[in-house]
C-alpha cells in the first residue's frame, strides 16, 4: 500500500517534468533526444546541465522565430512577465495541492488504520465481556434452579462461594458475584430470623466494597417496600452478605432496570476498592418461574425472585485484550461509559486531551441504556509527510526553475536583442569606417601611383637616352622594380578581390621567358647579397608567346622565388618551367644539383597533382591552344619541417613563430599564390626536406597563340642570331641552363666540358663561354660567366670579359654587345618590336579618333599617324556615330571617355546597338547583306582613351560593349597589346 | 657654327626641361608631317586661350556654373598633360577639387595660377620654337631628342 504510494507519487512526479519538458521541447524539436540521454545517464546535475543548454538554445530560438511575429519589444517584454507570474503561481498552487491532497491521501489511510484497529479491539473487549456476562448468566439460571426451585434450598453461602471460586476462571473478568434476594417488606421479619441478621442499609458514603468494612457497623436499612439483601457471596466480596442492595442509588437502578428488562444490566464505572481499578457491575434478574420472551416488566416484577451481580474489573479486562493484540504500543485505547452523554465516565485509559486524530467505535455490552464507547488514538502525531513534502517541494523547484530557465530566457532575448542592435550599430560603423578605408585605399594608392606614374615615366624616358649597356640595365632594373611596386599596390587592392571571389585574370599575350627574366632581375641584388647562385631554365618545348595573366603569373613566380631566397643562405634557387607533359620525361639526378648542394627529388612535389594520377592521355591529348605549363622553384634553404606541409599553404600561416621573427612576412603570399594557380586552372604542390631545401612545383593552363607557335624562345631580331658559340662547363646542369640563354639570342651553342676539347673539335666559333669554376686563372669573388671571343684560339691569356650572373637574355646581350664591340643600334629590343609590329598592325588601318579635346585629339591622330594609319578626326560622340553607322571603312575607334553632351560609354552603347539592330535585320531578311558591304554582323572595335587607368574604368568598358583601352598619352607598348588583341580577334572572326 | 652649335644645346636644354609627352609629341613629328608639333602646339595655346577666357567669364557670373566650370577644366586637364604641360595640369587637379567643393575663392586663386602657369609653359614653348627657327636659319639641323 505505502510502495505503491511512493511509486505512485514518483509517476506524478515524472509525468509533471516531463511535461514540462516536452511542452518545452516542443518549439525547439530535437532537443527531447539530448534531454533523454541525459534522462537515461541519471546525473542530475548534468541533466540539469543540459536542461538549461536546451533552454538556452532554445530561447534564441524562440528570440528568431517570434521577433518578427510578436508586436514591439515593450509590449512583448510585459507579455513575458505576465506569463512569468503566472506560471510561478500555478507552479505554487500546483505543489500546494499536491501536497495537500497526498497529505490528505496518507491522512486517510491513517484513519482507516486507527478505524479498523479500534474496531478490532472493541470487537474483542465486547466478546469477551460477553463471555463473563453468558457466565454470569447461566449462573443466575443455577441460582434460578438450585435456590429457588428447591425446598430447601440446595445453596448456601458455602456452596455458593465454592462454586463461584472454582469457576471463576470462566469469568477472569468479573472479581467477584454475588446474589441479593427479593424479599419484601412483608417478609421482611422473617427473612431475618431466617438468616440470623438484619438487612443492612448501603451506605451512601462508604463505598459497598470496602474492604475493612463491618456489616455490622452498617445501619439497619429503614423499612422500604422490598429490599434486596445480598445472601450469597463468592469469598472476595462476602463483606457485602446482607447489604440491601437496593437502598444504594446506583444498585438500585440497575436492580430495577435488570428486573424489568430479564437482561443484563451494567452500573456506571466506579472504583473498585481493593484493586483501585474502575469497574462496573453487571445484574441480572433471577425469575421464579420461566418467563416468555414477551413478558411485560409489570409481570417481570412479580416474577422476581433476586438479582446476581458480578463485578467486572474493566481496567484489567482492557488491558489483558490490549496485550493479546499486536501493535498496542501504536495506539492509546479509551474507554469511555457515554450514557450521559455530555459527560462521559472514562472508563480505562489515561485521561489526555483528545487533540488530534482519534477513532470512537461503539461497544455493547448488552445492556441497551448504558452505552460505551471506545476512543482510540495513535500515541506518536503523525509522522512527516516526507513523500508530501518532498513532492511538492520538488515540483516547487521544478516551477520555479522552469520559471527561472524561462525569466534567464527571456532576458537573454532581451540581451541578445539589445546586443543585436549594438552589432547593428557597430556594423554599421563598421562598414562605414570599411568604407573609409577602401576610400583611403585608394586614394592612397592612387597617390602613390601618381608619383610611381611620374618615375617610370623618367625611368622610361631614360631608357630612350643615350646609355651604355650596364646603365641601360640598370633603368630596366629600376623600371622593373618600379612597375612591381605599382603592380604591388594594385595587389594590395585585389587582395579583397582574391578573398572574396571576385578576381578575374585577364588573357593577353605575354612572353614567358621575359616575365622570368623580370622576376629574376628583380632578385638580382638580394641573390648577390647572399651569394646565392639564381638560375632559370625555360624548356624549349615551351612557346615563346602564351596567353594568360602575366601579372599573376609572375606575382606567383616572384612569390615563390622570394620565399626561396628569403630561407636560403647558401647554394642555389633554380627555377625551371617545362611543359607538363615533359614532367614524365624528367629524371631526378641526386649528385647533378646547380651547385652541388643536395636537393630534394623535386619530383615528389607533383607527386599529388592531379593530372598526373590522372590518365596521362588526357593532358597530352588536350589541344594545342591549351599549353600546360610547369614551374618548379628548387631551392637549397632550410626546408620546411614535414608536418608544416600542410599549412604552409593557409593564409597567415609560417612554419613557426621564430620565422616570422627573423625573415618578417605576412605569410600571405604563398596562399595568394595557391588561389592564383588555382585560378589558372593548374596545382601547387611542394616537396621538401629540412637541411637540404625546398621545391615548390605548380602547373597553369595558358592558351597558345595561334598559329604563330615558335618552337624556339629566341629573340628572331638579334644581331647574334646565326652565331656559333661554344660553351665550357662539365656540369651538365649548370650548362643546359647556360646554353638556354646563350640560345635565345639565336646564337648555336655547343657544350663541351673541357676547353681544350672543345676548341679541337669545334673549329669555327665566334664565341666561348668559360664557366667561372674551370677558369684557372683567377678567382675572382663574384659568381662570374667568363667568355671568350673567337679570336683566342689557344691563348688565353688575354683578359676575359666577365658576365655576372644570373644570366638574362637581356643583359646576356648586352655584354656580348659590349664584348664584341657592337654598336648598340637598338634601345630596347622589345620596344623596338612594338614600334615595328605596330607599324605592321596599323599601317593602312582606317582609324577614327573622337575626343572633344583638340589637342588631345591631334596628339593622339598624330601617334596613330606615326605608325602609318589613315586617322579620321570626330570632336563629337554624335558625330562618331554618324561616321560609325554601317556601312562605313572605319577598321577601329578610339574613343575619349569623358565628352561633353555624350561621353564615350554611352556612344559606344548606341553604336552597338545600331549594329546589332542591323545585324537582326540582316538575319530576319529586312536589310539587304549587300547594303552592307556583304557584311552581316559589324563590330567594329573601339577602344576607350583614357587619363586615368583604374578598374572600374576597365569593367565599364566591357559593360559599355568597348574593347578595350587604352591609356593617354599612347604608349607603344599597351597601344600595340590592345591593338594586336583587337586585330586579333577581329581576323579571328572574319575566318 | 658655334651659334648652331649653342642654339642646339640651348633647344634640347629646354626641351628636356619640357616634360615627356612633349619630346614624344617631337617624336611623332616626321618627314610626312613636319609641322605637326608646331601645329598641336599652337592649337593648344589657342585652345587654351579661349578656355581661360571662358573660365575668367564663368566665374565672373553671379551663380557661377560650376558643372560649366568643371568642364572647362577638364578640357583644359587633358590638353596641358597631352602637351606636356604638367604644372598646368596639376593646376588644374587643384582646380577641380576646388569646383567640386564649390569654392568660388579657390577657383579664382586656380585660375589666377593656372594662368601663371600657363604663360610660363607658352613662353617655353615659345622659346623652343624660337630656338628652332633660329637653328634652321643658321642652317643647323634639329638635335633628336633622346
């Protein structure tokens, strides 16, 4: 029963957490799986935890999904509170009523244990009284029979006692019986003679069961109408033998009543006098004759013959059942004789206050007037109702956490809120001072460009002077650096482009070699420095001119090329580019390294490239357009730890922090780099050891240019094109990468290890190139390339001529320009192609220029006349358009961007659209193809003149439907690219 | 011979001291077109002539025009750098900062500077001009420039 309580409590207890749970879980779905493992790991603690993580996580939910549904904040806040209040009040009112119900369930059953238990013991006291009384009766029937129906009697005093002393363990109750006759008063004088003494008066003070008493000290009772006078006694209360037993109140009326009623009949509990115990006497009437159950009391009065009382201890016949029964330390039993009802006779038991519980269950004794009562009541107070208490407490607790969770939740929105709206505010200013930023960015690159304009324009000028080749080389030089450092800024202001995406390579023409000779040249100083030995290879198989991004491809070279000199203090940086195919081909010899130093297998860093664990077939099938290209940086540095590998690549990431302290860097450039080659459609992949070096190896993917593919990276208009040379070196390494410049100028070479077997067997060379480490004379510092002119058949000793490396076409030119005494008739071989090629692009070109500005408008007619083009003059963007309407002559524009009335964007516009409208009317059979030279979708290229050359100028271009641009004043060098990529694609097309 | 000699020395003086653009504006000056530099040159200074009147106008005006004035300068900008004149052009960056602000005060200083400017340019190319002329008449040859 109690179990089942507890168990039945703890259900409620879960069933009400639960609840809360789930209607919690219920928004947050999901959630109830984590709060079930936790159910499940039993830690409360951590169930708590997690509770509370839910909650948390589940009131920003909350915050999301209702921010928008619920009105304004305020409004929303009271709401909160409201609910809050409440729920803590029904959380109260909740636990108050379970306690009080489960207090008033275990009350209850309290009740129903002290009912039945009293019940029990009342049932008990009232059979065993009974018993005494059956006893009692039947003895009332001896008496009946014995003494009254016998003549003489057959009882006396004597044998009455011996009988009631022998059987008195049939009555344990009663102390004692005694026998009163009727004797009225007629037969009063008689009866006294008879028995030999007077009937005695009770005596009202002196109680009738005294023990020292004296019948004979007993008044002789007054003349009375009966009297009742005890003749037989059992031995414990003979002192009661001629006692009228009527003339005492009490007796009396239980004498009376017992003969009316021919039952038996009780007095109210008295005091026993020898054992100081409550008591009662039971009488029963003793009839001359056997009366009818329907007698009338009239009848029954005469009938009556005498009376027997027996005198019951009801103290003892208590306390003798309590004992019988179990459990009697639990309970206090009362026994109460209720016949007057507003004052009850305690009968056994002491007389406490009645506080409390307690259970009455009725007796009967068989006499209908005198009613008895049993009180019962548990000796300790109840006991604590812990399952009440700890119930309701925790369902308080489980309440006022929820409402906890709920006010924490709430004001976390409130938080989160507020703090939202500070990130706002922030943002804001943020992207504000974002803006500032981008805005000093710019204008500060743009300040910085200006000047750098203004340097490379002298260093430009400079070059077109009258200088001596090292003079020459070193403008270059700084022109180069220069440009860099434009080139630099602009990455500075890309590098968001890079990050975010937006980055796009732009796909022009570009030689290859040159941009490694750029890179190399760039390096120079700081290689000497060091006295690092820095070389480039180009394979031969690799196109002269390749279309792509040279100003990316060369940021990545310079990248990786710049990280190798930076943590290499001794031996070499060799950079190769081969074409990807050739990568098979390619063979690692450990001892054959540029200077000698170990190297690690470069191989291994294109181990992991894709296109190679790819079928082979796939990149050597790709068209010829597509040019793979392979560029490997092989230093002999410090090399990079093995588990540094795989980072080296993240941005901002060196291989320690000490590196950082001593070679400075943002470690950004290799991650620049990476996007770049990914850009470019090709891998960047590394292999390294620590103490030997490091290879970095990425591949790109460049378009070829079409048709005019020269096998042969040589510069066709040198002056040395169809020499002989010979070169002197037992390295074969070291000699390849000599012999791939010394080739570029057209000059044959033949390597030989030894000079004098070179000399032999080679007799007719204009010259011989003696690498330093064989040259026995003297030793000179530097890392020096000593040549020969062909005059020094076998004398050498005349002084050499010395090219400092690394060797670059350029400079390589230079000296043997020098050396052999040629007079340098061109300034700058490159720029001298442009100019050429120029006049091969333009010359008979029909060319319209607009610009508003007359000046500029001759300046730039005059540049294009220069280079042998039929220059028409517009000041109008109206007026170009008129020109530019097809069918015209015009074989390209240039257009100034910023014009009064109609700026270049917006005439461009509208020229293409003329020509698409023309174009659809060709195709839908409107307009005559004839009309329009036979010609059905004109296009004719126009390129924006511009003074400022910055980005979005370039995208507007493209937006506008331009072509390109170009900047002002001409420079040959970007005019003759634009042009060349107009010309080009334009023949392009009209194949 | 010597005054040839002199006068040679003095015009490529001069032209050096001129910025880039000009010696590239001599550059473009060939056989097929041997007036060209004199031609762009006096363009520009007639060009510029009727710009700076415009400008003094313009900015003479009650409400000045500033979007007139602007594109004055602008016009102004590019001829002066075409021609090389790059004090004038800077001038004429300052300028243009001033017209954005609508700062009448500023315009007025600009445009008094940029006629400073203006008539040292003239007065150089003018010089070099002169100095062309003479070499002809002393029957020199032009140097080349770079």
């Amino acid at each position: 029963m109690n179990l089942l309580h507890v168990i039945g409590n703890l259900v409620l207890v879960v069933c009400c957490w639960f609840l809360s749970l789930i209607s919690l879980n219920w928004v947050s779905n999901g959630g109830i799986m984590t709060v079930k493992s936790g159910l499940i790991g039993g830690d409360g603690g951590q169930i708590w935890m997690k509770l509370w993580d839910q909650i948390s996580v589940f009131g920003c939910k909350i915050q999301h999904h209702y921010s928008q549904y619920i009105g304004p904040k305020k409004l929303r806040k009271n709401w909160w509170r409201k609910l809050l209040i409440a729920w803590i009040l029904c959380g109260i009112i909740l636990s108050l009523s379970v306690f009080w119900y489960m207090s008033s369930l275990a009350l209850d059953k309290r009740k129903e244990t002290l009912a039945s238990m009293c019940d029990e013991r009342a049932r008990m006291l009232q059979d065993q009284f009974n018993v005494s009384m059956n006893h009692i009766q039947a003895m009332s029937v001896i008496v009946s029979i014995f003494h009254h129906d016998k003549n003489p009697s057959a009882i006396d005093q004597t044998t009455f006692a011996r009988y009631t002393e022998r059987t008195s363990f049939e009555r344990p109750l009663t102390s004692g019986v005694a026998y009163a006759v009727r004797v009225l008063h007629s037969e009063r004088e008689q009866f006294e003679i008879q028995q030999g003494w007077t009937i005695k008066r009770m005596d009202e003070q002196t109680p009738v069961h005294e023990d020292e008493y004296d019948p004979a000290d007993l008044e002789t009772s007054p003349a009375h109408d009966e009297y009742a006078p005890v003749i037989f006694a059992q031995d414990t209360v003979a002192h009661v033998i001629s006692v009228d037993v009527l003339s005492g109140k009490e007796d009396r009326d239980n004498v009376l009543r017992a003969r009316e009623s021919g039952k038996g009949v009780l007095t109210a509990p008295f005091r026993l006098l020898k054992t100081n115990r409550l008591g009662v006497i039971l009488t029963f009437a003793v009839y001359k004759r056997e009366l009818p159950p329907n007698a009338t009391p009239a009848e029954r009065i005469q009938e009556t013959a005498g009376y027997l009382g027996g005198i019951f201890d009801i103290e003892s016949l208590v306390e003798k059942l309590l004992q019988q029964l179990a459990s009697k330390q639990t309970i206090i039993v009362n026994v109460y004789d209720t016949t007057n009802f507003s004052d009850p006779i305690s009968m056994y038991g002491s007389n406490t206050s009645s506080d409390g519980m307690h259970h009455v269950s009725a007796l009967n004794f068989g006499d209908p007037i005198r009613k008895h009562e049993m009180h019962c009541r548990f000796k300790q107070k109840q006991p604590w109702q812990w399952v009440a208490i700890t119930t309701s407490v925790g369902i308080l607790i489980i309440s006022l956490l929820v409402g906890h969770i709920f006010h924490a939740t709430v004001n976390r929105i409130a938080k989160v809120e507020d703090d939202y709206n500070h990130m706002m505010e922030l943002k804001k200013r943020a992207e504000a001072a974002d803006i500032a930023k981008s805005k000093f960015l710019a204008t500060v690159s743009h300040e910085i460009r200006t000047p750098m304009n203004g340097v490379l324009g002298m260093l430009q000028m400079l070059m077109d002077t009258r200088l001596d080749e090292t003079q020459q080389d070193y403008v270059r030089t700084a022109r180069e650096s220069g440009k860099a450092l434009v080139s630099l800024i602009n990455d500075v202001l890309d590098q968001a482009k890079i990050e975010s995406g937006k980055l796009e390579l732009e796909e022009v023409s570009f030689d290859l070699r040159a941009v490694i000779d750029d890179v190399l040249s760039m390096f120079l100083g700081k290689s000497q420095d060091k006295k690092v030995e820095l070389a480039v290879y180009v394979s031969s198989k690799v196109p002269a001119t390749l279309v792509g991004d040279p100003g990316r491809f060369r940021q990545i070279v310079t990248n990786l090329v710049g990280n190798s000199i930076k943590f290499t203090d001794k031996g070499h940086i060799f950079v190769t580019v081969h074409l990807v195919e050739e990568a098979s081909e390619m063979e690692f010899e450990r001892d054959e390294s540029l200077s000698g130093l170990p190297v690690v297998d470069r191989r291994r860093s294109w181990s992991k490239f894709r296109s190679f664990n790819q079928e082979s077939p796939a990149t050597s099938s790709s068209s010829s357009d597509q040019i793979n290209i392979m560029v490997s940086v092989e230093d002999t540095g410090q090399g990079i730890p093995t588990e540094a590998h795989s980072s080296v690549f993240n941005p901002f990431m060196q291989v320690g922090p000490s590196i950082t302290r001593t070679h400075g860097g943002t470690g950004i450039g290799l991650s620049i780099s990476q996007c770049l080659v990914h850009l470019m459609k090709g891998e960047i992949g590394l292999a390294s050891s620590p103490h030997i070096g490091s290879t970095f190896t990425f591949t790109a993917v460049f378009s070829n240019i079409n048709g005019q593919q020269q096998v042969n990276g040589s510069i066709s208009s040198s002056e040395f094109q169809g020499m002989r040379a010979l070169l002197v070196d037992p390295k074969k390494i070291r000699a390849k990468v000599s012999k791939y410049h010394i080739e570029r100028l057209g000059i044959h070479v033949e390597v030989v290890p030894d000079l004098s077997l070179g000399l032999t067997n080679t007799p007719t060379v204009n010259m011989v190139f003696i690498e330093e480490e064989i040259w026995d004379c003297k030793n000179v510092g530097n890392p020096k390339m000593l040549i020969l002119s062909n005059s020094c058949s076998s004398d050498s000793a005349r002084s050499p001529f010395a090219i400092t490396k690394p060797l670059r076409v350029s400079k390589l030119a230079a000296s043997l320009q020098r050396a052999m005494g040629m007079s340098s008739g061109g300034n700058n071989l490159s720029r001298e192609i442009h100019a050429l090629s120029l006049r091969n692009l333009l010359h008979g070109r029909k060319i319209l220029v607009v610009d508003d500005n007359p000046v500029n408008l001759r300046v730039a007619a005059g540049a294009l006349k220069k280079y042998g083009a039929d220059v028409v003059h517009a000041e109008r963007g109206a007026k170009a358009i008129t020109l530019l309407t097809p069918p015209h002559l015009f074989d390209a524009c240039f257009m100034d961007i910023q014009m009064p009335e109609m700026d270049g964007f917006e005439a461009t516009e509208r020229i293409r659209k003329i020509e698409l409208g023309i174009k659809n009317g060709i195709e839908d059979g409107e307009l005559s193809v004839e009309a329009y030279g036979n010609v059905s979708n004109w296009h004719v290229p126009i390129l924006a003149m511009t003074a400022d050359v910055i980005q979005a100028t370039n995208e507007a271009c493209a937006r506008s439907g331009m072509d390109g641009y170009v900047s002002k004043p001409f420079e040959a060098e970007q005019l003759y690219r634009e042009v060349s990529r107009v010309f080009q694609t334009m023949s392009d097309e009209s194949h | 011979m010597a005054t040839v000699g002199q006068l040679q020395k003095q015009f490529v003086d001069f032209s050096t001291s001129l910025y880039r653009e000009f010696i590239q504006l001599q550059k473009l000056q060939d056989e097929s077109n041997p007036d060209f530099v004199f031609e762009v040159v006096s363009l520009f200074f007639e060009d510029s002539e009727k710009l700076l009147n415009n400008l003094a106008i313009a900015l003479q005006q009650q409400v000045v025009d500033f979007k007139q004035v602007d594109a004055h300068v602008h016009q102004f900008k590019g001829s002066s750098s075409s021609i090389g004149a790059h004090r004038v052009k800077n001038m004429c960056v300052a300028f243009r900062n001033f017209c954005e602000e609508k700062n009448l005060d500023g315009c007025l200083r600009c445009l008094q500077q940029i006629n400073h400017e203006y008539c040292l340019v003239k007065n150089k190319l003018e010089n070099v001009f002169r100095l062309e002329r003479q070499i002809l008449e002393a029957g020199g040859t032009i140097p080349l420039i770079a």
